[in-house]
C-alpha cells in the first residue's frame, strides 16, 4: 500500500510540474505594479502621445515580468509596442514604430543617389529595436540608431535594365564606405511595383559584412530554369 501510495504521489508531482510548465509563468499584482509604473514614466518622457498599460508580454514560458505591452494612442491597431527593464533601466522599441515610415522614405532618398530606378523604396529592419527610454526626435532617431546593418531596398524599373553584377557591387561597396559602418544589404530589383520583394524580384544582390571596413561577400540571386541559383561577385574586399 505505501509503495503504491509513493507511485501515486510521484505521479501526482510530475503531473503538477508538468502543469506548471505548459501553463507558463504569471506576472503576479506586484509585478504588474511595477510595470504600471514604468509605462507611467514613459507616458510622461512621450510628450505627443498617450501611453497605456496593456499587460505583461506573452513569453515562450508565459508571461515576461521584464517586458509589459503598451497601448499607443498614435498607433491604436499595434498590440507589438514593448517596453522593458534590462539591468535596471527602461528600453523600448517605440520609435522604431513612431518613425518607421520617415526612416524608410530617409533610406530610399539615400539609396536614389546610388541607383537609378523609376522608384525606389526601402525597409529598416534592425536586429534589436530596443532603444533607451527617452522623446527622441527624428533627426536624433536616426543619427544615433539608424544605420545600414540590416536595410532592405527595392529598385522598380519598367524596363528591367538594371545595372551588371560588377555594377551592382561597386555601388554597394561605395554605399558601405560613405556610411563607413558596418553594413548589411539587399537589394531587390522589380519590374513592377509590389509588396513581395523576395519573390518577385528578377534579381537580389546581398552584400555582407562581419567587420568595419572589410565586405564578406556580395552576392546575387537569380532565377533559372525555375530554379533559384546563386553566384558570389565579390569576396574579402577591404579599404
């Protein structure tokens, strides 16, 4: 009977953690204070905008007691607006979405004085949109965090006549040496206008970098006999 009852409580034990695990962590009352408190701050460091508290983030193992959702009144239809503590100050990936569209027009002006093409337009997609808490401007947004590490640019020609692979890479490398920091481009050429650049491209050049002042390698995707094949144009080029 009492190894029996051992079975039993073993079983009832694993049953429980295994509860405990499927079900996630919850952000208790006093946790959830804390974050009120913090989107408070930011409300008040956000001067154009009203900032509420939503709730904790949705996690793999549950709710995230470091990162709270907040609720914009600028942008009503976003429920993807963070802000977090990490070693004790606050972050937030807010102003990625308060200046994405100035920031991908800002790119596109830049890339026009590289490529000629009938429209150009551009994607900023950092790494990491966390940024310390503070109202940064426009200006001060992207002098200090936008750069070409992770830009994506879409070259619309009706007549599909874009520049020759040894072209293509002596543009991008002179892009990469005026920005002078390490960068990371796409760039997708269209001969019409579409949201889905990596499919209907005709051509995608890529140029990689691990370190400043040194391409990896510059590449391009192309399409043949309905397969996707690739070629490297450049490799290791330094300056």
């Amino acid at each position: 009977m009492r190894k029996q009852f051992r079975k039993i409580s073993g079983l009832a034990m694993v049953l429980c953690m295994a509860v405990s695990l499927f079900s996630g962590c919850v952000v208790g009352k006093q946790g959830r204070e804390e974050q009120k408190a913090w989107v408070k701050e930011m409300d008040e460091v956000i001067k154009d905008d009203d900032i509420e508290y939503v709730g904790p983030r949705n996690g793999e193992f549950g709710q995230e007691s470091n990162v709270a959702v907040i609720k914009s009144k600028i942008f009503p239809n976003s429920n993807n607006i963070f802000l977090r503590k990490l070693n004790g100050s606050l972050q937030t990936d807010y102003h990625f979405y308060r200046y994405r569209e100035d920031v991908n027009e800002y790119i596109a002006d830049y890339a026009e004085g590289f490529f000629r093409a009938d429209s150009v337009e551009a994607h900023f997609l950092p790494r990491d949109k966390y940024i310390p808490l503070k109202d940064y401007s426009l200006r001060e947004y992207i002098k200090e965090f936008v750069t070409f590490n992770s830009v994506y640019i879409a070259l619309f020609r009706k007549d599909g006549k874009f520049p020759s692979d040894e072209e293509m890479a002596e543009k991008l490398l002179r892009i990469a040496k005026d920005r002078d920091e390490i960068c990371n481009i796409n760039v997708y050429c269209l001969t019409e206008k579409t949201d889905d650049w990596v499919m209907k491209s005709v051509l995608a050049y890529e140029l990689e970098m691990k370190s400043e002042r040194k391409a990896e390698s510059i590449t391009c995707r192309y399409k043949e006999g309905g397969k996707t094949k690739y070629r490297t144009i450049k490799e290791n080029v330094t300056w």
